[in-house]
C-alpha cells in the first residue's frame, strides 16, 4: 500500500493507560490469559474457568452460570452486564490494576521454530469514512457484531486488541529494534508453544517517533473484523479509538493459514456427485493432521472429506468460474476462498453461506472432527497469502467471513484498554 496522503488516510495511534493483572508471573499469566474469544470452544471455556476464577475468558465469554464454567453462546445484553460486574468485582478486589501512565507496548511472539513476530499495542483513532488507514478485508456476521458491541458498551473496555498489518515503516522498525534489548514486563508461553514477551513503553520521545512513523503507514485488519465493526457501531460515527495491535506485513510479520469449511448434513457421495457438474474429481487421502496445519491441497485444488473418505477436486470448469460475480475485482476473483463459496458451496452444493449452513474450522484437525460430528463434509482450502489480503483490501473487496487465520495470535488477557 503506499503511505498515507491526507490526514484522513493517516494511521493515529495512541498511547494508553492500560488495565494489567496485578500479578504478572509466567504462571499466574498462564492461568488467567485466554485464546482470542472466537477460537474457544464450550469445551475450551470451561477447562479456562476452572483454571483460576480470576481467568479472563469469563469476561469476553461471560456464561449463564460462571462458577460452572459454562459457554454462553451469543453475548447478549444480559451476559455483557454480567461481564461488566464479574470486571468491577476484579477491580475492586485488586486483581486487575489501571497503569499510571500512557504507554504503548512492544509485543513480540516467538514460534516453536525460533520465527518472531513483533508489533505494537496501542490505541487506535477509527478512521473516518472511505479512509484508507484501517482497511477491512472481510466480510462480517451481523449477529456477531451485536453481540461484541453489547460487550463494548457494558464494559467500557477493549478486552483483546484487533490485530492491523501494516506498511513496512523503517521508523517503528527503528525503534522496535531499540526496545527489544530491554527486559520485559511479562513474558508467557501459549499451548500451542508460542512465547509471548511484552514491554511497556513510556519515553515521550520514543512514542511521538513511533506515532510518526505510523502515521505514514496504512494498514489491513488482519484479525479482529466484528470487534472493529463493533467499535465503529458504538462510536456511531464520532469519534473513537480500539485497541490494536500493530504488526508489519511482510518479514517480521504474521503469518497466513486457511480457515476450512464444514457443510453438515451432506455426505460424501453425495457431496461428490454434485461437484463432478463443475470440477474433475479423484479419490484422495484423509489428511493426517500434525499440529502445524501445514498441510495445503495446493492452490486451486479442494479436498472433500467425511473423516473417513476423501476426494479432490481440481480443474474448475468455466461454468464453474463464471458463477464468481464478474464485476469484482480480479484480486477477489483470483481467490481459491471465493470460488469454494460462489462455484462449490452454493454452485454445485446449492447451501447458502450462513453460520449454519457452512460451519467454519480452524485447522484441519478441528475440520475433521466438525465434519464427523455433523454428519457432514469438511471443505479444505488452500491459505490466502498476506499479499493476497493486501490486495483485496486495497481494491475495496471483501473476502468470504472467516476466510484467513493470521498467525500468531496475540494472547487475550496481558493487556486490556479501559475507556
């Protein structure tokens, strides 16, 4: 993307005074910080809770009967009342403590094999219409946007940052280089091995260079699309700022995974025939999942597996392209996401894309268990690059809900942003 031109397209960013647990030991952190609200299961919010009552999943998926540990499904204004006392209560008892002073914080997460990934958490100014500095790449679920926003307006608090990839900027990366030298603040490792450091900034000097330096820049959602949309809404056009963190796209930045799909109530045969009207199709065999989701059919290519059976489907028909809308731009037509949904899912299979009628899966793994699960068939996709994104974005497209996992995740719970 290129810099910035006006002041409306400039990427504002914040420093803030932030909520923090008061105990901030590795183990401490372990047992009260949380994946991103939307990779938690039923299963995974009850084993969070029983962790530690003071475990911040209680707070960004408040259940109907927390001392069980219990999902609530949709946030409705009910639970988010019941979040928003659960966050005074820990406040009041001193378990979450307000910084003195505005920082911003260099965040840096470290993968199993040795790769970071560093950015920044700050308060973010949301852009005025048709700016350019924070653009969204996805589409998003009404139903998901209320409920975040219900949570927003009864907690008062971004209680996990949006994620932005942005223009390289030799400015911040500067300055990066300079705080990483320094001890951290909090330093935790995740389940899925990941370790992540946090250090509080607070030199004046050092923040307006940083604000310089993003105000340069323009950036994408890479993560985060209903908790933004869910701020605009709150802030209802005036003006508002959201927690974000900032990473650069390209090296040193995040990573880009599939996000499957799951039709249930289609079996493979079925599900097979119907695509032999638009793709050739070939046995295949059922990916053996080995933790990373490294696994790829390739581009252009489809895996369609029961769990048990699978095939794969290849070299599209033309009638099959040509059901991808025309008018769009060639970079979201290009997208192997965007022909899964417009000539397969609802081409040759005739399902409508909603929450219930395609099912979304995170890793292939999970795809498996879905498709199992719901008598169904999973859909394995190829990953979008970040390349991929930026264009989408940058020509004003909008790629399928749920249609890229960026990696890796920030950890919910290090640092929230109180209004």
């Amino acid at each position: 993307m290129p810099p910035s031109s006006t002041a409306g397209d400039a990427l504002v960013v914040h420093p803030f005074r932030a909520l923090t647990y008061a105990a901030v030991d590795a183990d401490h952190l372990t047992r009260v910080s949380s994946p991103a609200y939307d990779l938690v299961t039923s299963a995974g919010r009850a084993r969070l809770a029983a962790a530690d009552p003071h475990n911040v999943v209680r707070l960004i998926l408040p259940g109907p009967d927390d001392a069980a540990g219990q999902a609530g499904g949709p946030c409705d204004r009910q639970s988010a009342e019941r979040a928003a006392g659960t966050l005074q209560q820990w406040l009041d008892d001193g378990v979450l403590v307000r910084d003195r002073e505005p920082a911003l914080w260099c965040y840096a997460m470290v993968a199993p094999d040795g790769v970071p990934t560093v950015g920044w958490l700050g308060a973010v100014e949301l852009p005025p219409d048709g700016s350019r500095a924070v653009l969204p790449h996805e589409d998003v679920h009404p139903g998901a946007v209320a409920g975040r926003r219900e949570l927003l307006a009864a907690t008062r608090t971004d209680l996990e940052p949006i994620v932005l990839a942005h223009d390289p900027s030799a400015a911040v990366e500067r300055e990066t280089a300079l705080v990483l030298t320094v001890v951290p603040d909090m330093r935790v490792a995740d389940d899925d091995g990941v370790v992540h450091e946090l250090r509080r900034v607070t030199d004046p000097a050092t923040l307006a260079r940083l604000a310089d330096g993003f105000a340069q820049v323009a950036s994408v959602i890479a993560d985060g699309h209903h908790r933004f949309a869910a701020a605009r809404a709150l802030a209802a056009g005036g003006p508002g700022r959201v927690l974000a963190l900032l990473t650069p796209m390209g090296p040193g930045g995040l990573r880009v995974r599939a996000i499957h799909r799951v039709v249930p109530g289609l079996d493979l045969p079925t599900a097979a025939r119907a695509a032999a009207a638009g793709f050739v199709v070939a046995p295949a065999e059922v990916p053996v999942p080995d933790g990373s989701d490294s696994w790829s059919p390739g581009p252009g290519r489809f895996v369609v597996t029961d769990g048990s059976r699978a095939v794969l489907l290849s070299e599209p028909t033309p009638s099959v392209r040509d059901r991808v809308p025309p008018d769009a731009p060639p970079s979201w037509r290009a997208l192997d996401v965007v022909l899964a949904h417009h000539g397969l899912i609802a081409g040759c299979w005739g399902r409508p894309d909603d929450p219930a009628s395609v099912l979304v899966a995170h890793d292939v793994d999970e795809a498996l268990r879905l498709a199992r699960r719901s008598s169904g068939v999973a859909l394995l996709l190829h990953p979008s690059t970040p390349a991929d994104v930026a264009a989408v974005a940058r020509d004003g497209a909008r790629m399928p809900r749920k249609s890229t996992l960026f990696v890796p995740k920030p950890r919910t719970g290090l640092v929230l942003r109180p209004h």
